[in-house]
C-alpha cells in the first residue's frame, strides 16, 4: 500500500499562488499579531533576546568566569533563550552544516520524497511536511528533514541525503562539538541551581543517553505572509535547543504578553531551555513560547538541535533540591514519552496557543 504524502509546502509556493490555503490561515485571535516580519526585526523598541559572550566561560580568572555564568543563568530565568556567541564551534563548520542542508533543499521535490517519512507509521525520521496535529486542522508553511544526529551508536545513516557528499560528514562533526556545549550549558545552569555541575548532564541521560535530534526547516516564500505561520506558537519538549539560521528572521518569542522579534546576530547560536530543564528546575528556568514568521520576499531555513532525554528510562519531576514549602513542585511526575503525549493531547483539545 502507497503511504499518502502530504502536500509540499514548497510545491505550493512555486505553483505561483496569490493566496494560501484556508488550511494555513491562522485563526482571528493570532492574525491580530502577525506583522511584518522584516520591519519587527529592525525595530529597537522594547525588549531584545540577550546576547551571552560565551569567551569567559572556562576562563582561568573567576572573576570573569563567574560574570559569564551570572549571565547564561540570569538570562535562562528571565527568558529562556538568548544568542550564544563566541561559542566555540568555528565559523567554517557552521558554514559546511548549513551548505549541506541549503543543498539538500535545493534538490527537486521528487529527489528529496526519496527521504520521505511516514509519520502515520509513527516513523517521523526524513523529509516531510506538518501534518495537522490541533482540533481545527491547521498546517504550517514549512517542509523539514528530521533526524538523530548523537550519539553516533544511535544514527539511522541510511536516511542521510547522499547528496551533498560533505552532508554527514559536517553534520556529524557539527554533532559532537555542540554535544560539547551541551554538556558545557548543562553545567553552568546546575551551578545556577546550587547543585553539582554534573547534575543536570545525569538526570537528562548523560553522553549515553542524551539524544540530539536535527530538524532543518525549510520556510518557502508565501503570498500571504499576514495570513500564515511558518510554525505554531509551541514551547520546545527538550533540556537544550540550539538553532542556527540563514540570517533570514522569522523567530518570535512572548516575554512579557507581547511578541519579540529575535534579531539576526551574525555568527551565533540561538539557544532555548525547553521543557525538560524547566520541569527539572520546578519553573526557576523558563521554556518560553515561540513561533515562526514567514515571509514574501526570502526563503527561510533554520537547523534546530533538541537535546532530548530518554522516552521511558527517566522520571521527569523537579529535583528534590529545587522544591521548599515556599515553592512546592509544579509539575506532575512524568516520563518524557508521558509529556510529550501530554501536550499533543492538550493541542488536540485547545487549537489556539497553548504553552
């Protein structure tokens, strides 16, 4: 039997359409705020993502170690993501990792649905498109290659484009070195807990465990950019996401009750809390909302790495630690599996912007 291929966001946009879908229209209350994406990221008004010079991190001199992590940690309680420069991972690897995924883009559809996947089988690994997930049936102008990317044990290479040739390659050097940084912002934010460096790297699985999920997103133009979402208003299911992107903007984030634009800084990492590390701090971290604009004039691709823990072997709650009788837990035991179920199930029952 013939798996059903759902339509390709970037067949529709090159068909030359002057309007979308009713499929991809948003619902009245979220078009209210959906604005020009260019003119919101030239805008200095009101609060800016914060930038983390990450150059002092493993500094000799405390002093300035010390004001590196203050403000990794305060910028993960009060938002939850930021711009990581001076990272550590060279400009040219991070060219090769977006050359190789813009190649693979480039390709015709009809080479690319060789990589398709079949997300009503449940295998979600591949080149696919958004299936409508919510009580109202809404997609997202987007198309996307998904795969685990670490530990090396745990790739499916036989899903990899062939083409480019430096395809696996980049993505696997790329791989360790941001599993690198993952350990690196693991540590700091237990210190910023009060507890040993090592513990939030164990009690999200550890470099056995811990899997690193590569998403490439893959945002065409679209005619009615007003009218769209290249992705839904969501918080992000894992303990760390690290985004890169073509310098085209589209990521907003709600601080505060209103929507931020991120600016595009060149050379940096976009990192997220996601939900694992709020739930294992009891909320003393953020995972915050965000979404994706779209736009006419430029197509956008981001390459988002979720760290995320083991499904069944850990028993997310907040640490012992974090939890007095001033703060008591906020959040209910759960497996990562448990979670995930949890908040599909929450999406199905409420199509508007859940957190």
């Amino acid at each position: 039997m013939a798996k059903v291929v759902n339509p390709r966001v970037e067949i529709l946009a090159s068909n030359g359409i002057q309007s979308i879908p009713k499929e991809y229209v948003r619902p009245q209350e979220e078009l209210e705020s959906i604005r020009d994406v260019f003119e919101e990221e030239m805008s200095d008004e009101g609060p800016q993502l914060p930038t983390i010079d990450l150059e002092g991190l493993d500094s000799d001199d405390k002093q300035v170690r010390e004001k590196c992590h203050q403000e990794l940690i305060k910028a993960s309680k009060e938002w939850g993501v930021m711009h990581l420069v001076k990272h550590g991972i060279s400009d040219e690897l991070i060219h090769r990792v977006k050359m190789a995924g813009k190649a693979f883009f480039n390709q015709s559809v009809e080479e690319k649905e060789k990589y398709a996947n079949d997300q009503a089988s449940g295998n979600v690994q591949g080149y696919g498109s958004k299936l409508a997930n919510n009580a109202s049936g809404q997609l997202e102008w987007q198309d996307y290659f998904f795969h685990c990317i670490f530990p090396e044990e745990k790739r499916d290479l036989s899903i990899c484009p062939k083409t480019p040739t430096d395809y696996i390659p980049a993505i696997s050097e790329y791989a360790k070195q941001l599993r690198d940084l993952t350990s690196k912002m693991l540590s700091v934010l237990s210190l910023g807990l009060g507890l040993e460096q090592e513990r939030l790297e164990k009690e999200v699985g550890g470099m056995e465990e811990l899997l690193l999920q590569l998403k490439i997103n893959y945002y065409p133009k679209c005619p009615q950019p007003e009218l769209a979402l290249g992705v839904e208003a969501h918080t992000d299911i894992s303990a760390l996401t690290f985004i890169l992107h073509n310098m085209v903007p589209g990521l907003q984030l709600f601080y505060k009750g209103k929507w931020v634009t991120a600016k595009c800084v060149p050379n940096s990492i976009i990192m997220h809390i996601g939900d694992t590390i709020e739930i294992l701090s009891n909320g003393k971290y953020k995972s915050i909302l965000h979404r994706g604009l779209v736009n006419k004039e430029k197509v956008r691709i981001s390459w988002a790495v979720f760290c995320e823990p083991p499904k069944e072997k850990i028993l997310l709650k907040p640490l012992p630690e974090t939890v007095s009788e001033a703060e008591p837990s906020r959040f209910p035991p759960r497996t990562f599996a448990q979670h995930v179920m949890n908040k599909l199930f929450r999406k199905s029952e409420d199509s508007g912007e859940t957190k």
